[in-house]
C-alpha cells in the first residue's frame, strides 16, 4: 500500500482506546494521525493525559501527540475508531458520521438500529451493504459500522458453524472478566474471592445482538435469524478472557465429532486482512481447556478456543474480551471496509 490511511481514535486515553493504540502500532494499513478525549485531557500530551495500563509499552510514536477534543473539526482523520461510551457515542458518532468520516464503532448506541451494519467480518460482512442504506436513510456523507458486544463476539463465531445443523436455540452462561468494566468499573474487595452473578444490561445484548448477527440481509434489510437465545452473565476474579459455557440444540443432532469438524472446517476466506486471525476457530483436545491464562493470546488475540465439545451439543469456548471484543474487532472491520473500498 503506497499511502497509510489516517485513523482517529474517540476516547483513546480509557482501556479500550489504548487497545485501539495497541492495533494499530506498527499497522500496515492505518497511521495513527488523532487521539480525541475529554476536556479533561485535550491540549496535553498523550502521555501526560492517558494513565498507559498495558502490558506493552507505550509507543513512541503517540507520547508527544497533542490529545484533541472529540470534535470531527479538530479531528484529522480518514476513519475513527471509536472507544466512548454508549451514551456519549450516540451523539459524537452522529456527528462524525456527517462530517464524512468513517466512523468503526466499539460503542453499543448504534449496533442495532436499523440500518447500522452490525458486523463480525468472518460471520456477516455481507451486511456492510447497509451503509448504503444508512447513507440514503440519514443523509450522511460519512457512516457507522458497529461491532458486537465482547460477549456475543465469543460466541457467535462459533454459532455460524452451526447454522449448517438448523441452529435453534442456544443457552449461554459466561464467566467474564474484570478488564470488561474498565480501569474503574469493579472494586477489588467486591471481586476478589467472589463472582457476581450479575452485568447490567449484559444479557439482554447476548441474547438479542446474535440474532442480528446471524439474519440475513435482504438488500434494505436485516431479517433476524430465528434462534431462541438465554444468557446469564457473570463477572469472575480473571484479569482478561472471557469464557462461555454453550448449549446448542440443532434439528439435525449432530454428533460431537461433526460439531468438531465444522469448527475445524470454518473458513470464512476474507482474504489477508492484517489482524484476521488463522484459524478463527481453534479446537482444544486438552479436557481442562480453553482456559483464559493460556489460550487468551491465540492470533494476538483475535481467536476464539473451543473446547469439552459434549453430547447434548455443549462446549466452552473463550476469547479476549478487550482485543476480539472490542479495540481489534472495530480494526478487523475497518480492514474489510477498506478491502471493499468504503475507506
């Protein structure tokens, strides 16, 4: 690629918009040209403004970056990447969006509306033919495309092999971790020795955002896949990696061993996207796994495991909920939306 495209990130000083700084270091496509927070931290250094909690090291290319505010004026950007929360967003993106920017989501205020493509690229990407429609719907120069919740993008990756079986209803119980509520969002005396069997507004977002996920595009239209979906949503002592416990009925009962191959055979062929991993699906044979601590990391990040594949169908699958749920997958989809030439 002879010239990088210029990316903006809203909210780049809280865990997410330093993961966002994390994907695109060094990316082959993308240049890192604005960092947007609060008023709070606009006019000072990035280093200055953002409390850097990654394992990695802060790089050097953004420490002496001036912090702009999140105003598409003082933004300088081809595509942002967006990190602010869902409130905030619901205005913000709006704004961008006609402004003309391209606007890759992390944020939940726009996943299901209507005609904001909601979109995990290895399950759905014909879906982005929504941006026309939102575009002619809003009068928009720029557009919104959103990805899932850092829940559901466990476990749909792994429900879109299964569609094959005629899918009907899925039961998911998950165990997720700290880093999903932010720097600030869980009290170390409320987590330690503990699990709380409770995530605001978690369950409602796995049990209807598949659906979408899953439907298929009618040209104006998602149609809603006809699954039956229960979730309960819990919140462990683990420090980043979500794990799912899934039930899935099928009307054609495949055996373990069928469920196996159509993980092992899931091959979306998006073709050498940077941050694609391979393979999307990674099957342990170990009885003890996946497990956060070891399997968290699979394609930097970006796989899911799946493993204890059990009659009934049952199984457990596991993903990095900051990296796959969230900063990599808004990259992945801006990746895609550059390889069908919306960037």
């Amino acid at each position: 690629m002879s010239e990088l495209i210029k990316a903006g990130i809203l909210g780049a000083t809280g865990a997410v918009g330093q993961r966002f700084i994390e994907a695109l270091e060094n990316h082959p496509w993308f240049e890192i040209t604005s960092l947007a927070a609060s008023e709070r931290s606009a006019g000072k250094k990035y280093e200055k403004a953002a409390n850097w909690r990654l394992e990695s090291r802060l790089p050097d290319s953004v420490k002496d970056m001036e912090v702009v505010p999140v105003d598409p004026k003082k933004v300088e950007a081809d595509v942002v990447f967006s990190a602010l929360p869902s409130g905030f967003a619901m205005t913000v993106e709006a704004d961008f969006a006609k402004e003309g920017f391209a606007v890759a989501s992390n944020a939940s205020a726009y996943r299901m509306e209507k005609d904001v493509p909601l979109v995990i690229p290895e399950v759905n990407s014909d879906h982005l033919g929504l941006i026309d429609v939102q575009q002619d719907n809003r009068g928009w120069d720029g557009y919104i495309v959103t990805n899932p919740n850092c829940s559901t993008i466990v476990m749909v990756p792994t429900l879109k092999p299964l569609m094959q079986f005629g899918l009907e209803s899925v039961t998911v119980a998950t165990m997720q971790a700290i880093s999903g509520a932010g720097y600030n969002g869980i009290a170390s005396m409320a987590i330690l020795d503990n699990v709380v069997p409770y995530i605001g507004g978690e369950e409602e977002k796995v049990e209807t955002e598949p659906l979408k996920l899953l439907g298929e595009f009618d040209g104006t239209e998602i149609i809603d896949a006809d699954i039956d979906i229960s979730a309960s949503c819990n919140r462990v002592p683990v420090m980043d990696g979500h794990t799912e416990n899934i039930w899935a009925k099928m009307s054609q009962d495949p055996t373990p061993e069928q469920v196996k191959e159509a993980f092992l055979n899931f091959n979306p062929g998006l073709g050498d996207l940077p941050t694609e991993p391979d393979p999307v699906i990674t099957v342990r044979n170990e009885p003890d796994r996946p497990q956060p601590r070891l399997d968290r990391n699979m394609g930097k990040g970006m796989g899911i495991s799946v493993g204890r594949i059990r009659e009934g169908i049952r199984y457990t699958a596991m993903g990095h909920n900051t990296v796959r749920g969230a900063a990599g997958a808004s990259v992945l989809n801006a990746e895609l939306l550059h390889k069908i030439g919306k960037l």
